[in-house]
C-alpha cells in the first residue's frame, strides 16, 4: 500500500490522507464517562427524576393537610419527611457527581502502557481495555467505559457506578429514601383506617382544605398505598442484601461472581452422579430370560452436548489424579 500511494497523484495522495484521519477518528477511543450527569441519560434515570417528586407532591399537597394537628404531631412528622427528602438530595448529587474512576488514571488521555499481567508494584493488575495498570479491586464497567476501584455495580437508576469513593453516598440514599417511603406509608395507612371508622375529624379536613368527597380520598389513599408498599418492599429487600455484603466483605460484582461459581459447581457435581450412576449400572446376564434378543449391552440413557463436555473435563481430571 505504502508503494501504491507512492506512485497516486497529489490529489489522490490528499483524497487518501483525509480518508486515512477519517477513520482513524471514527475508531479513536471515546473518553469515559465522568459521573451520572453526563449524557447519554438512561431511561431508568429518568423514571427516577419523574416518580421522586410524585412522591414529594403526595406528602406535601395531599397527606400533609390531613395530618392530626393535636400536640404537634404535624410539625414533627414533616419536619422528619423534609430531612428524609433533603438527605435524599444531598446523597444522590454527590453519588451521581462523584466520579469513582480508578486512581491510576491521571486526567483524560489513556496512558498506554506495554506491561502484561500483574504488576510488581502496588499489587495492580492490567486492564486490557483500558490500556493500564490498575487496582487489583478494579472492574471495568462496559458501560462508562473506565475502570472503577472496588467495583460494586453499575446503577442504571442513577446511570453512574458504584465504587469505593461513593459506595458510602449510595448507602446514604438507600437510608434516607427508606425512612421517606416509609413515614408515607404508615400515615396512608393510618389515615386509611381513620377514613373507614371515625371519619369527622377527617372529613372536616377534607371539606377546608382539599374540597375532595370521601370516597376520592379512600381511593387516592389506597392507591399510594399499593405504590409505596411496592416501593417500600424493594428498598428493604435491596438495603437487606447491602447489610449482608457488608457484614460478609463482599461487593455486588464479588457476589455474583460466586454465586455463578456455585451454581456452575452444582451442575457439574449433578452430571457427575449421573455419569457415575450409569457407569456404575451393573450389565444383565446372558443367561438372563430378560436379556434375550437385547444382547448384553447394557442400555443407557443419552445425555446432551453440555454434559458430555463435562463428563470430558470430568475424566481427565481423574485421570490426572489418577
């Protein structure tokens, strides 16, 4: 090629250079994402900037009017709601804003580096995506494209990753989130109960400050509470499985890895038992009536592809043991 272009006009030599830096543009690295608020914004992100003010509006211009005004019982549930929703603000800008990209990386060009494997220093790895080296507790995350120390997960909810630089905020949100969704719940409830036994406090609220019948209250108070209790039931499921990492020492990224681990160990050890049982299948007799016109091959059930690679791997092991 080197000889062709030799041998090409000026113009041709031009066409060929331009053409030659269009490609190389269209194949140059796009740098990585720096935090949450960077486009592209994903669809779930989205979802969240839309369903959390629902759920401010359902307190403040719904719930709170209706609260009981005896001994400032008002006052302190809403002002426990306006620090949950505050926190939940606070927790949520520094965990979309904090960029927890590996700290190997120094500004934006990739540095490239020529060395394979684990480094002698700092006990790093190479990332072969990334071009470097970096932490040993570093996952590449495909989709911010960038290395991120401790990985835990990549949060389509707040389009960001969670690392150990804001590990600590996403647990924040976690917390302040639960406690807001929670106060709402059990004062729809409670309101919801009061609506169907003694209503005239209720219904002199209703009258002053909503102008709403009855009955649009029941049913605006059931559905928030069919809303929350989904909402409630997967932040304690979510904020349960965290304490268990945390207790444990794991990340998200560590527990599934072992659990893919467990279950690949459990399949093997079933088609093992099951090769075993059949090698294991003593043959008929020939003097045997019941083996007559079979012969003395002794029948076997087939098994699938995936276990015949399995039972392969399986016998060499043993061989080598052996």
């Amino acid at each position: 090629m080197a000889s062709n272009s030799c041998c090409c006009s000026s113009d041709s030599n031009n066409n060929n250079q331009s053409s030659s830096n269009n490609i190389a543009g269209s194949n140059q690295k796009r740098p990585p994402r720096k935090n949450g608020f960077q486009y592209p914004f994903h669809l779930f992100q989205v979802a969240t900037w839309l369903l959390f003010p629902l759920i401010l509006v359902q307190y403040y211009a719904f719930l709170m009017p209706l609260l009981w005004s005896s001994e400032g019982v008002h006052i302190l549930l809403t002002v426990i709601y306006t620090c949950s929703a505050v926190g939940t603000v606070v927790a949520v800008y520094f965990t979309v804003g904090t960029d927890p990209i590996d700290e190997t990386y120094s500004g934006n060009e990739v540095q490239h580096q020529h060395r394979i494997g684990q480094s002698e220093a700092n006990n790093n790895i190479h990332c072969y995506l990334c071009e470097r080296d970096v932490h040993s507790s570093s996952k590449h995350c495909r989709e911010c494209d960038k290395c991120v120390m401790r990985f835990d997960h990549h949060c389509k909810w707040l389009n960001t990753c969670i690392g150990a630089k804001n590990y600590f905020y996403f647990l924040c949100i976690l917390v302040a989130v639960k406690l807001l969704t929670l106060e709402s719940l059990a004062i729809s409830i409670a309101l919801l109960v009061e609506a169907f036994t003694s209503s005239e406090r209720l219904m002199d609220q209703i009258d002053m400050l909503l102008g709403l019948s009855m009955d649009a209250v029941k049913g605006l108070l059931i559905a928030s509470i069919l809303i929350l209790l989904v909402l409630v039931t997967m932040l304690v499921q979510l904020g349960s499985f965290h304490v268990v990492l945390l207790y444990r020492g794991l990340t998200t990224y560590d527990f599934i890895v072992l659990e893919q681990k467990r279950l690949r160990d459990k399949e093997q050890e079933r088609i093992r038992l099951k090769l075993q049982k059949q090698n294991n299948k003593p043959q008929p007799s020939p003097e045997d009536p019941r083996s007559e016109g079979r012969g003395t091959e002794m029948q076997v059930a087939p098994i699938s592809g995936s276990e015949q690679r399995v039972a392969r791997g399986y016998e060499v092991a043993t061989t080598e043991d052996a």
